[in-house]
C-alpha cells in the first residue's frame, strides 16, 4: 500500500525499472538515429528519467500531461508501450501517431498524453486549457506541462501561468531545469538564479525538488497534483535536473566543458542513486538490464516489420 506522498520500498523495484528502460529505449534511439535508420532530429532526455518516472507515476487515472520536443522518457512513463512509441520513430503506421509525428510530435490521447511539441513551451497553453476544462466539467483531473527553463522566457510560459493562476484551474507546471535552454547558460540568460521564483509573479504555490532523486520527484508531484485537484489552484514544480547528452544528438556542445557531463553522470545519475539504495548487486542488476534491453531490441524489430504510410495520406489530418 502506498502512503499518499512517498513511494512504498515495494514500488521502487518496479521504478527502476522503468528509469532503466527509458535510459535503454533512448540510448538505442541514438543508436539507430546515427545508423541512419530515423528521420529528422533527436533530443534525448538520458539522464532525466527521474523527473519523467516520478511525476507520472504520481499520476491518477484521467489526468493528461503535455510534453516537450524532449518526450520519450514522458512518453514510456505515461504508459505508451515500446513498442507503438518505436514504431512512431520509424515513421509508421502503427506508431502511437500512426507515423505522422515523429520524435518531436508525440501523442497518445487514449493514455492521457495531449503530445509532444517541437515548439518551445507549446504545452504550457494546451494544459491551461485542459484544466479549464475539467474544472468547468466538475471532473476530478489534473492537467501537467512538461518544459525546460529555456521556456520561462517566452511569453505563453507568462500568459499560461497567469491565466492559469487567475481562474484557480487544476494544472501542474512541470520545470526540468537542466539549466542550458538548448545551447545557452542558465546566467545569460535568466535574470534570478531560482527559477521557482517565477511562480510569485502570478501568485502561484511553488514547490522545488531534486530531479536526479526519483522519489524526491514523486513525492513532490503528489503535492503538487494534491493541491490542484482539490481546487486549492495550480501549482509550479521546479526540478533541478541534469542533461547527460547535448540539446540534440549530433550537438557539438561548444557551449559546455567537455568533463561537465561526465562528471555529473558519475555523481548524480538517477538510476545509480536508486540502485544504491536498494542495495542491487550486479547480478540481480544485470537481469534487469537484459529484461529491458530485450524489450527495446524487440520494439525495433516491430518498428522495423511495421506498415509504411501510404503516399495518399500524406495530406490526412492537415488542417492548416
């Protein structure tokens, strides 16, 4: 039984788990990706996996969250399975957006995802709706955008959050703050240091968390979606995150010391926390590596045997 703003110890096996098959799933992306084998651009959130694991398991069935260019680890954690998220990659049919999304355009409405959005902070205004809506409804849900600190600069992070704050809806503001806004130092950047700060201009409850620690993440999240589901408004949830690869894979990274990241998935890589804290041997840790890697081998052998999209739907669901 689970207490109502921690993870029961019999929960974290399964947590593991799941960061460890997010870490998989996007290493092998990256994999792919430089093999040529997927189109486009690709932004991995490897060493994130924390904040995307901690807050939708903190989730309850109805709530919806919108996500970021950034969006696998979200994507997995809100319950799209390896295999139609794959497929999506691979450009098919029978892909979680049937092939027309791609990395950057993700959804999954059936489980509650309302998409990926290559625009920075396009999320923060659909989930200010969303929760309008539910609140209009009378229909216990939470609605929660995913955004990195780059989007506190631009004027829908102001506008959702102001309008959100005034009509008191039932939104959660999720910020992964890996502190490079794609290419560019927090310091160039921001004015304050703290970007939980920003909450106080629109008079909105603040909560900051450490988002390498998983259970740190949920705990957190349950507070935050406690509040807004009973009424009490939306929330803002600063996650001091860290970005173990570049804004993009193929990102020379001029803008970074080259030992930074290293250093950093050495002290506060969120899998190696966790697995410390379980007390994981090797051997038991290895079954569970193999367990998820023979998973993600096996979505991209169904990614690969998919259903190529017929030239005739090139125009299907264009509305603009």
């Amino acid at each position: 039984m689970e207490h109502r703003t921690t993870l029961a110890k019999s929960d974290l096996h399964d947590v593991l788990r799941e960061m460890l098959l997010i870490r998989r799933f996007e290493e092998k992306v990256e994999e792919r990706f430089r093999a040529g084998e997927l189109p486009g651009f690709l932004h991995v959130a490897i060493g994130q996996e924390a904040s995307a694991v901690g807050v939708c398991r903190a989730l309850e069935d109805g709530d919806v969250i919108a996500s970021t260019h950034r969006a696998h680890g979200h994507t997995l954690a809100k319950g799209t399975h390896p295999n139609e998220l794959m497929a999506e990659l691979y450009g098919k049919q029978e892909g979680c957006s049937h092939g027309y999304g791609g990395s950057m355009h993700l959804f999954d409405v059936e489980r509650g995802n309302m998409g990926a959005n290559a625009v920075v902070g396009g999320g923060l205004p659909l989930v200010t709706g969303a929760a309008l809506a539910f609140q209009m409804r009378g229909e216990p849900r939470v609605a929660v955008a995913f955004f990195g600190d780059g989007a506190t600069n631009i004027g829908t992070f102001h506008e959702a959050l102001n309008l959100a704050q005034l009509w008191t809806v039932p939104a959660v503001f999720v910020l992964e703050d890996n502190k490079w806004a794609e290419s560019t130092p927090e310091s160039q950047h921001s004015p304050i240091r703290d970007l939980s700060l920003r909450a106080k201009a629109f008079g909105m409850k603040g909560l900051k968390a450490d988002g390498q620690d998983v259970e740190a993440v949920y705990k957190a999240a349950r507070q935050a979606l406690d509040h807004a589901r009973s009424g009490k408004g939306p929330v803002f949830l600063h996650l001091d995150c860290v970005r173990f690869r570049g804004h993009y894979i193929g990102d020379p990274q001029v803008y970074r010391d080259k030992d930074e990241a290293r250093r950093l998935a050495e002290t506060r890589d969120p899998i190696t926390r966790l697995r410390e804290k379980l007390q994981l041997g090797d051997d038991e840790f290895a079954d569970l590596d193999t367990e998820v890697t023979e998973i993600v081998e096996a979505s991209v052998e169904f990614a690969k045997a998919g259903t190529d999209p017929a030239p005739e739907d090139a125009l299907k669901n264009i509305y603009a």
